[in-house]
C-alpha cells in the first residue's frame, strides 16, 4: 500500500512539474493562427486521445487545428503536412509513421519559417525538427521488463535489480516482441528491456526458446497486432511443440499483447504466460482484470499533448521551450531537444489508482 501511495504521488508530482515548465508558455498565451497536427492513425485508441487532447489545449489557447490522421499510409501523412503548410500552418506538431520519410516536406516547412515539433516519435534525418514531446522510452523499456520479471517470479519486487523472487533459478521459457522498425521508440523500448533481460538470458535464467533475440528478428511492422498473432503462433508452432510452454512473452504495445494472447489461447493455453504492454488502453485493461495480460506501461498523453502545446506556443511566441533532455535523441542529422515525461508500471494491484482515480480511463468503460 505504502508502495502504491508513493506511485499515486509519484505520478501526481510529475503532473506538477509540468505544470511548472509551461508557465509562461501555455496558461498564460493566447494565440490566433493555424497550428497542423498530424497522428498517425485511428486504429488505437491511444492516437484519438492524443489528437483530441492537443486540439482541444490549442482551441483553448485561440488558435485554429487542422487534426489530421493519415491510418499509417506514408504518402497520406506527406500529403496532409503539405496540405497544412498550403494552408497556412504557423507550426507543425507530427507523430510521424515512418521519422525518416518526412525530409521534403519539413525542409518546405523551414523555407516557410515553419517550426516542427515530433510528437512522442522523434522524425529522423532532418535537421528541420525543432523539439521533441515525449517520455523517456528507454525508462519504458525496462519497466516492460521489470513487470515480466516480477509476474513471473524472477524478481520479487518492482525495485529489484537481480534474480532475488522465488523462480530466481529458472530456467524459464520467454519470447520477445518489439514495435515496428520504422518507429525510433520501438528502438528505445527493446533495448532498454534487453538491458534487463540480456544478464538473465546469458546467465541461464531465462531460455528464448525461438532463439529470436536480436531487434531485427523480433519487430513488428507498424505495431500491427495481427502480425504479432501470426508470429506467436509460428513460434509455438516451430519451438513449442514438445509440450514445453512459454512462461513470459515481452510485448512493448497493449495492440500487440492482444494479438499474443489470442496466439496462445488459439494453441490451447488455459493459463496465460505472464504478458506485458503499454498504453494502458481500455481493452487491454480488460484483458489485465481478466487475467490474460500481467501489466501495461501508463504514459500520461494528456500532459504530453500539453508540453507539445507548449513548445510551439513558446516558438511563436518569441520564447525557448522547456526541455529536461539535451543529448539522447539524435536524429542523425542533430540532436533534438527533448521534454521526457514519466511512464509507470500498471498491474492489477494498481490500475484502480493510477488509471480510473486519475481520471484516465473510467470505470463504467471497464465493465
């Protein structure tokens, strides 16, 4: 309870020092003018919400929104920035499909005195990209891994740093999952779970039966869950089908850990491997509550739509933006400066506290 106290106050901290680093940028600024907004698709639910909270901050702030969603087709996304500038956009912020497909269409945004803000996906290869809104993805990365670690008793607690739970000895059966290769995040979170995970596999601990461990063998394009379904059931298919059974499964998105367990339910698993997440969308909640998935990563969207909100106010308003990160995210062309907000682990222990007391999610949608 004390432990969950400190997380609730942890989150509601971090709340406050956003609140802190957009005074003078946002609460206080009115603005008129169009601002482009660019998501990359409505198939999760985590893209409405973040569109959603941007424009309805800038409307707030008198500016004019054109939100657009490009369903994950590059050339759509293209398009519609470019149809932005034609109409007049004084700033661009994108979560971007691909980061390194958008180099013309920024460059014609910085010969318009455009300023560009990447939104939670850092856009790559461009030096046309001015901040960068997101939270911090490694941090991400071994939180995914920590929670597998603790639901399968590898690690007795969330704050261990070595094999101290009561499966400490292993061996155990676990397959990895990243997001989609095209997404420099998806990077971000495998490695910093492999940070976790690697000491564990080496030591013996941990088995990867597929023997699939290296990012390239283990992404999934476009965090499309039907792909993730198709390669789980390859995998116990090819690696699983003497009886052995699969105790963890690293999945880096809640669209993904949806897909896996109906891999595993389809091949005849009453009892589910302890399944990871992230986003905390409603149905994977559901899912947590059901007791098919262990744990999903909360990232806060309303105070990231916030801080992208703030930095382009800031830009247009003559003022330097808030950033807490100078020298992580490189894009291969600059390092962009960053504003990292703080994920937190949720589990069935906490999801009451952190996702429905916050407002979040609300409850009546989890019946």
């Amino acid at each position: 309870m004390i432990k969950m106290i400190k997380k609730v106050l942890g989150i509601a901290a971090a709340g406050s020092l956003v609140a802190l680093a957009l005074t003078g940028c946002s609460a206080s600024s009115t603005g008129t003018g169009l601002i482009g907004v660019s998501m990359p698709t409505q198939s999760s639910t985590r893209w409405i919400s973040d569109g959603d909270n941007i424009k309805s901050t800038l409307e707030a702030d008198g500016f004019q929104v054109d939100l657009q969603y490009a369903e994950d087709d590059i050339p759509t996304q293209v398009s519609q920035l470019e149809a932005m500038l034609t109409k007049g956009a004084k700033a661009l912020i994108i979560a971007a499909i691909d980061g390194t497909q958008l180099t013309d269409v920024l460059q014609s945004a910085k010969d318009k005195g455009v300023p560009v803000i990447a939104y939670d996906r850092l856009i790559r290869d461009s030096a046309n990209v001015d901040y960068y809104a997101t939270f911090d993805n490694f941090k991400v990365g071994v939180q995914q891994a920590t929670s597998m670690l603790v639901g399968m008793g590898v690690y007795a607690t969330e704050d261990s740093t070595s094999a101290d739970g009561a499966n400490a000895a292993g061996p155990l059966n676990v397959e990895l999952f990243a997001g989609s290769p095209d997404d420099n995040n998806a990077t971000f979170f495998f490695n910093g779970a492999m940070s976790v995970l690697q000491p564990l596999i080496d030591s013996g601990v941990l088995v990867v039966k597929s023997g699939q461990t290296e990012f390239t063998k283990v992404a999934t394009l476009r965090w499309d869950g039907a792909v993730a379904q198709k390669r789980m059931e390859d995998i116990l298919v090819g690696s699983y089908a003497d009886g052995s059974k699969v105790n963890g499964v690293l999945s880096p998105y809640d669209g993904l850990s949806r897909g896996i367990i109906a891999a595993l339910t389809d091949g005849g698993y009453t009892t589910l491997p302890t399944i990871t997440g992230q986003d905390a969308e409603v149905l994977s909640v559901k899912a947590m509550i059901a007791g098919e998935q262990y744990s999903t990563i909360f990232k806060d969207t309303r105070e990231l739509a916030k801080v992208a909100v703030a930095m382009a106010e800031a830009i247009l308003n003559g003022k330097t933006p808030e950033t807490n990160d100078t020298t992580t995210y490189d894009n291969g062309v600059k390092v962009v400066p960053a504003m990292l907000l703080t994920p937190y682990i949720v589990t069935l222990d906490n999801y009451k506290t952190v996702l429905i007391d916050s407002g979040y999610i609300k409850e009546a949608d989890l019946k």
